[in-house]
C-alpha cells in the first residue's frame, strides 16, 4: 500500500502540474508560484513515501495531495517506517 500511495501522490502531481501549466501558468509574482511549491511539496513526499523515509512528511503530503487514497495508505502502513 506504501508503493500505491507514493505512485498515487506522483500521478497527481502530473495532473497537478498539467492543470497549473493551463490555469496558473500566466500569474505573475508570489500568487503563481504558491501552486509550484505544493505540486513540489507533494512529489517530494511522493518520492519519500516511496523510499520509506520521514513518515510525518509524508502523511502531510498525502493531506495536501487533495485525495483520500493516499492519506489511507500512508496511515495503514506506518509500522513500515517505525522498523
């Protein structure tokens, strides 16, 4: 389950960046790369879910990627990063 909620949280990056190229691609200052650190924020808990590393980032990604399946996974498998 680890593996399908890293996998998840990346494919909603790339949805995420696919939507923010169309929508926030042409916000000027601050307001357009607030969208830019969370797609970020959330492909690097992606990646950690991965590796098993930094639970706690990761289970605050998992919340900020917006879906449900991947908070569920992450918190199921917690005994995975306590080894």
């Amino acid at each position: 389950m680890r593996t399908a909620a890293g996998i998840l949280m990346i494919i909603g990056v790339a949805l995420g960046i696919t939507v923010l190229r169309a929508a926030y691609g042409y916000i000027p200052g601050l307001l357009g790369w607030l969208p830019w650190l969370w797609v970020g924020f959330v492909f690097i808990g992606g990646f950690y879910t991965l590796k098993r590393k930094h639970w706690k980032l990761c289970l605050t990604a998992s919340v900020l990627s917006l879906t449900i399946l991947p908070i569920i996974f992450v918190c199921l498998r917690k005994r995975e990063w306590e080894r």
